[in-house]
DNA sequence: ATTCTTATGTCTTATAGAAGACTACGGCAA
DNA sequence: TTGCCGTAGTCTTCTATAAGACATAAGAAT
C-alpha cells in the first residue's frame, strides 16, 4: 500500500528543485493520493473516508493541507462533505448523474431521466472514429448498442453507445437499465466524472427517422459525448439525436 | 465608501444569531465586499487589488480569510492572481471571452473569434419574450440588433441581440465592434460573467436561410442565451442561429 | 549582464471554538 | 418490564486566526 507519509518526496531542497519542474504544492499530492484511492477503490462510492484528523496523521500531513485537498475534491463532485457526519466518495446515483451529465431538459424547465428501449446490442471493431475518440487500438473489439429514449409517451432521442469491451466485460449478455453510468460504476468499477460533448444541428436520415417517428430531414441536436472515468480514460463514446421541438440543452457557463 | 472593518456585523452572539437566518461565515462577507467594490468600478479590469496583508488590514480580519475569499473570486475567474506579482481583477480580454462563452469550435479543433457584420440597429419594445428573460418592466426601451458572423470567407451564425436601453444609453448611435462583451465593459460598466444558453436544432426559416446564404429548412443549432452582470442582473439576451456543418458547439461537463 | 534586495503572493502548520449529527444512558410513564 | 423521550457526551466538519518558510518577480546595485 502506498501508505505513509507523503512527505518524503515533497519540496525537494532548494537546488534539487530546480530540476524537479514537475513540483506540486503539497496539497495538490495528498489531492492525488486520495484521488488514487477512490480510483482503487480502496474507498468505493457511498463510503465514508476517514476523518480529516485520521487521514492527515495518516499521511503525515496538517489537518488544513488535508482539508485543502478535500476542498478539491469536492468542487470537482468527487466527494460529498457533510458537516457533522463526515465526507463520503460521490455515489453518483441517479439524481447526481441527471444534474451533472444529462442536460436535456423540457422547454417548461422539467428534468426527467427518460425511459430507454434497446433496440440492439453487438459485438463490433473500433473503426477510426472509435479509435479517435476512446483512445483504443484499432480493430479492437467493442460492444455497440442502439436504443431509443423517451420522457412519458414522447420518443425524443435516438442514441447509438460504444463500449471498449475489454472495459466492460459481459456487458452485452446483461440486462441494460436506464442509467447505464450507474451500471458501470458498480459492476464494471468504472466511475465516470467527466464528459466532453460536441453539438450540431443535423437533418434526420431515413432510418433514424423511422426510430423517431419524424419526417427525415427533421433538425435533430446531435450530441457526440466522450465519457471519461476517474482515471482519466475514455470509457464510452455516444452519439444521441435528440428532437427538440419540446425540450433542450442547458449550458451555464461562469 | 462601505470600507472598514466588516467584523461589526458578523457572528452575532448565539441568541441573536438564532434571529438572524441570513447569517453567512466571515469570509464569504470580505468576497461579497470584494465582489461589489469590484461592481462598483473601484477597482477595474486589469487593475491590482492591494496585497492581501492591506486588504487583511482594511477590513480588519486575518490574512488567511482575505485569502480564503480570493480562493473563490479566483474560482470563480473574477480576479487573477500570480505569484510575486499580484491579484488581478479579470480583464476579460478577447482571449478570455473567447474560451469562457464562445463555445462555438471548428471541427478542427480550431478556435476563433469570428468575423460580424451589422445587418441592422433598432429601438423596439420588450415583448414577453424578452420580459421574462431579462427581467425588464413590458414596454421597456430595447435595443435590438441582427448581424451576421463568418470565419474566414464562410457564413455561419445568424444572430439576434436585444439590450435594455437603460443599461447601455446611446449603444445604438455607436460602431459596433466584433467583442461586444469587452464593449460593454469599458463603456458602459457592464462586466459579463455568467450566462445561461438553451440550445436546440431548428430548421432555417426563409429570412434567415437568405442571410446565411443555405437553403430554407437546413437545420441549425439556435443557442438562446442570457448573459448576466457581475451584479447579477440580466443584461442581454441573444439567439444564434448557427450553421454547423463545419463547427460545432463544445461542451465540457465535470 | 549578473547578482542582490525587497515586496508580494503561496504553502504549510498549529490552535481554538462553533455547529451539526449520532449514540448512550437514565428517568419516566404505561 | 417495556417503550419513549430528553440530555449529555463525543465525533465530525466548518470557520477563523496567526505565524513562519518559501517562491517569484521587479528593480536596484554591482
């Protein structure tokens, strides 16, 4: 275990660090020791970690640098500190996951997980945009899986998922639920914290049209979302067409 | 001037504090007195605060809580801070604004600021539409304003922008410049710092198929965004309406 | 041009008290 | 006895203060 004090390998004397340019302040390592171990799972989703006190004499550290690391985490959503009770690893449930990830909201201001149906699951090989984007090695053998979403009776996205199955194994045998990162976290151990999505407005094609039951041509809000896990890797690429005559996507940028 | 010290107010002892709801810990009150003298214009983008031992010893609390309430302007890309030199509040340059709201991005990867052309400047009345995003009185004195953007020779974004006229007197008899954010800053005292964006896939009316130069019905991305002050009030509204054939808007979620 | 000084922000540690939340225990009533 | 309630104690995070070591940059002195 890569227990104990952090504190050897830290501020290097004054002339070892001028060739040490990667130096980080101390907090910013406990932040990655402890990033590590949820990653690990030493500390798994809903636990609660070990009270501030204990994990700084654990590493050999103050209380302020671990709280500092703390405060880190948990403005990434990382952890969830509660006064009182203690600070827990982000269990990332449905609630968490609908404010965080899913941005698709009615026009009213409603925020609902829709529904999904899948349409098909297969076993296929990473083509170039596979491989671009998930960082695998091409031909890599991935799970592809088609579904349709929708909020109430309304169809309102179309959603085609790529799965590096060498990440998620078995996966194509289960039953798939609704919340798919949800899935991943507690039976593949792949905790996703980061997405990045790529939107344009594109006509429906003939088929993706018929799964919407819309005209083709209809604008459709393509979103292209890579999804990160903890340890920084891509873990799934989705491409979803949404309609948007009732519902759309929420940015807030500060 | 609201200057000295802040301590006065905070932490009523325990009987009053029960009478007191709105109770907010001692640095969160040295930020909001930052954040207005900020407002206020006493000190403007570009300008270095005092060192945080002078701000300490203005408002009469420690070193660390000055910090801790920089911790969060700088967070929050308020002010700048570097080391041995200074903090900084934002200057919101081009740059800036360009990564922090300008989401649109080439396929490339490439990202710039994008050419405008002024179709049109009118005075016109706030209509429902405009009431309830900028929370203006109905019939209040707007100014609107259409242009067209392109990169490079290509046409790509329709955009409608309304103002209250109160906030920006005399906007409309000006030359336009391509940064209106930063215009709005060193004229009229408006720093923009947040704003709200719903996109959706939209098909291009006639009107505006002729001035992007496409045909009626090619779908485009409509980002209907609000953008507030850092007094938090809503200063402008705008609809884009992008063609995406070559871009596309990036979205990073954490 | 190089080195030194000084000013300033950054990082770390330490201490102390406030506030929220759970547990254990004891008294009281049914 | 059994069940309920309130209180005290303890554990946790949160807020505030203070002080010193260190890093960085600007400008002065060499």
């Amino acid at each position: 275990m890569a227990s104990g004090s952090v504190r050897t390998a830290v501020r290097p004397d004054k002339a070892a660090a001028e060739e040490v340019p990667g130096f980080r302040p101390l907090y910013r390592q406990v932040y990655e020791v402890l990033v590590r171990r949820i990653a690990e799972g030493v500390w798994k989703p809903g636990d609660a970690l070990p009270s501030e006190p204990e994990i700084a004499a654990d590493l050999g550290v103050s209380h302020g640098t671990v709280r500092k690391a703390l405060d880190e985490l948990a403005a990434e959503n990382l952890v969830l500190r509660r006064q009182g009770r203690g600070t827990y690893v982000a269990s990332h449930d449905d609630a968490r996951i609908l404010f965080q990830f899913f941005k698709i909201v009615a026009d009213t201001g409603e925020h609902r997980f829709p529904e999904s149906r899948i349409l098909s699951v297969d076993i296929v090989d990473a083509d170039s945009d596979a491989v671009q984007r998930l960082a695998v090695r091409a031909g890599a053998r991935m799970v592809r899986l088609d579904r349709v979403r929708s909020v109430g009776e309304k169809l309102c996205i179309f959603e085609r998922i790529l799965l590096p199955k060498v990440m998620f194994p078995g996966i194509e045998k289960r039953a798939l639920p609704n919340n798919l990162y949800e899935l991943y976290r507690s039976v593949f151990g792949v905790t996703i914290v980061r997405t990045t999505e790529k939107l344009k407005a594109v006509g429906a094609t003939r088929s993706v049209a018929k799964h919407l039951d819309v005209a083709a041509g209809t604008p459709l809000l393509q979103v292209d979302r890579v999804a990160f896990g903890i340890d920084g890797k891509a873990a799934e690429w989705r491409v979803s067409l949404c309609l948007t005559d009732t519902t759309h996507y929420l940015s807030d940028l500060r």
